[in-house]
C-alpha cells in the first residue's frame, strides 16, 4: 500500500518481507510476512515471495533430509508452500498436538543474522490470540528454521479486494470486529514496550480468505522494524512505509503512538478502499479544531468515524493510547451473528443505478447554481440599465 493514491483502489503489493533487515526492506520487495503463505485456494496462485502455490504433497524422507534433525524429531514436514529470494516457507505439523504451523527456512548469507535474531527475540516475548506467535527456533549452518502460526487467508488488503469484488464495502459492525482485534494486538505488543512501527494491512494476517465472516481471526505480523521503547522515550528513525507514517514520524520524534495512527490509517482503508492523505505535505497539514483531517464517507456510522479522527489527531498528545483506544464507543459494536450474502444482480443494478442517479444530483445542483447566478446577474443588470434613449415626438 506504499505509494497508494489517496482515491486509487487498494493495492495489493507486499513490501518487503519479515525477517529482512530494514536496510532491505527498502531496497528490495522480495519476501513475504513471517508466516505469510500463498492461497491454496487457487491453482496456480503465486505468494507474497513469488512462488507458485502447489498441492501439499506428503512428506517424504528427501524433504526431512533438508532440515535439522531435532526440529523433524518435534515436526514433520508436510510439503513447501513457497518461496522467495531468502527463504522457503513449508507447512509442519507438530507430532504432540497435531497442530499444524508454518515453517520458514531462512537462508541468512544475505540478511543480517543480527536484524534476525533482534525480531525473533521479540516475537518470542508476545503471547497473544491477535499476534503472530513464534513456536520453535532451529539452528543449522547459515539457515535458521523458524516455527510459527500458519494463516492461510491472506492478509487484509488481499481480504479487502476480495470482499468488495464479492459483497461491497465492509459492513460497519464487521469493520469494528476487524479494528478490535488489531487495537488489542497493538495493547499486547505495546505492554510490552515493543513499537512495531509498520502496522498496516499487508501485516495483519487473517486465518481465512474471507474477512466478512464475523468469526474471522486477524494476527499482527512482521516484526522487522519494531523496537523496544522504554516509557516517555522517543525514537528518530524513518522505518516502515511512508503512506502510513504519522506527522511526527516525518519530524523524526515519535513513541508509540504512530502504531495507533497506522491502525487508524488501516481502518480508513478497509472502510473505503483508499487511502485519507496523499503525501508528507497531506499528512503533516494541520487542522483546525473541530475539524475532521479527513473527508468523511457519507456511508459511514458516526461511530466508525470518531474512532478514526481519535487515531488521526495529528498532534500526538490528543491523541489516545492502544489502551484508551481499547475503550472507545466504537469498539463496543455488536459482533454480526452472520455472513451476509452477496448481492444479488438486481441489487448490484440498483447500487450502480443509484450512483449514477447520485453523482447525475451532484451535477444539476451545481448547473442550477450557475444558472441561478447569472439569472441573478441578468435581473441586476436591467435594474441597473440606463433609461431608454428615444425620445418623444416634439409638439407643434
């Protein structure tokens, strides 16, 4: 979403993966989220890494051969679900619990092995429902083989252009679903004194391809940029991805804030499918009091959007932490009891018919206005016009 225009369609295109140095997180777009994995929904389907997806195949002694002895001894290994420039990603099961997990085998000769122990070590800390969870580190040569949480739906902006192909826009009870569990991914990781620092759609993981479905798991990802931070610190570096930066990340002095800013950046996406600001000038601008700093979509709840603008205060001190945030009206909306389904033809016609029928309004209101002006115009001439010239006959 770097790069997105503030009223192009949201765009798709990962940034560089986890586990990859914010060095190369920059220079290259090879690489997929820490557990990302390509849709075997879809024959023929490519992952974030650029791999074509292919049926999981049984695991056979050639493929164990190719990992540590004491990680097959704990897993076995299914089949490779894709790869990238760095790293495989392969699913396992886990032989006590029968659970099945995502493994990422990381070949380090061209990363920093110090960028990839600083992410595994915070991974290591978080222990929650909305967070990707690291299981296992195994060591051998220059690989590391990382064991995680396996999310096949797809992050959020892939859930996105799904769901607004298939049924329209987000209905706002199922957005707040959505935006609940990303504020409570950002209470766990900032109770920790961790700032990730590149929170957006791409790096929320959803556990099924559908994100209209009310029972629909999301889990923060990709923590290659975040940092520790102690309280009332601040840190300078302009890490992440730009469209998503809060003004004081451009001024280089931020906390933890910016994670609630991107979340609320995020969720203006998913309610309209492009992004609030267009750039540092945009974003930086300032705003009057009791204005919002974004133009409001007529259909959303006015809930929905006083939970943006609080996420969206550009002067961070008005701005409410994850745990404020965590209280919000808006994060009370009742959860949806069901999928609803998508529209019928008819209804797509009458939605298409009612824009047009909209946008056609917009433009007669204007063509009135004009016509009233210079109907105004015109009256106010002739009561201004001079008197006639003509004369009358002269008398004899």
């Amino acid at each position: 979403m770097n790069g997105l225009k503030q009223t192009s369609p949201v765009s798709s295109t990962s940034t560089a993966g986890a586990l990859i140095s914010p060095r190369q997180r920059r220079a290259t777009t090879a690489g997929a989220p820490l557990s990302q994995i390509p849709d075997l929904n879809r024959p023929g389907s490519k992952n974030k890494e650029g791999a074509a997806a292919s049926p999981c195949d049984t695991s056979t002694p050639q493929s164990r051969k190719k990992f540590p002895k004491h990680l097959t001894e704990l897993y076995d290994i299914e089949c490779m679900l894709g790869q990238g420039a760095f790293s495989t990603v392969w699913q396992c099961k886990h032989r006590a619990t029968g659970q099945i997990r995502a493994l990422k085998k990381i070949d380090t000769q061209e990363l920093s092995p110090r960028d990839i122990a600083h992410e595994i070590a915070l991974m290591k800390l978080l222990l929650h429902r909305n967070v990707v969870r690291c299981y296992d580190v195994f060591l051998e040569a220059q690989f590391v083989n990382i064991v995680v949480d396996l999310f096949t739906g797809g992050d959020l902006v892939d859930g996105l252009n799904a769901h607004r192909k298939a049924r329209g826009r987000i209905p706002d009870a199922q957005l707040a679903v959505i935006a609940r569990q990303m504020v409570a991914a950002l209470v766990h990781v900032h109770s920790l004194c961790i700032v990730h620092r590149d929170v957006k759609g791409e790096n929320f993981l959803s556990d099924r391809p559908d994100i209209g479905d009310p029972k629909c798991v999301i889990a923060l990802a990709d923590f290659g940029t975040a940092a520790r931070l102690e309280p009332r610190a601040t840190l300078c570096e302009k890490l992440g991805t730009p469209a998503f930066w809060a003004p004081e990340v451009w001024q280089a002095r931020y906390d933890f804030k910016v994670d609630v800013w991107a979340v609320g950046i995020t969720t203006f996406v998913l309610l309209s499918g492009c992004l609030p600001f267009e750039g540092e000038a945009a974003i930086c601008r300032p705003v009057e009091q009791g204005q919002l700093p974004f133009r409001q979509p007529s259909y959303a709840s006015q809930n929905c959007v006083n939970f943006i603008a609080a996420c969206l205060a550009k002067d961070p001190t008005r701005r409410p932490d994850a745990l404020a945030l965590n209280r919000h009206l808006w994060m009370e909306t009742p959860s949806p009891t069901r999928i609803p389904p998508p529209p019928t033809k008819t209804q797509q016609g009458l939605a298409t018919t009612g824009s047009v029928l909209r946008m056609l309004g917009g433009c007669l209101v204007g063509l009135c206005s004009c016509l009233s002006g210079v109907c105004m115009d015109l009256l106010t001439l002739g009561d201004k016009a001079p008197p006639s010239s003509s004369t009358s006959p002269a008398k004899v």
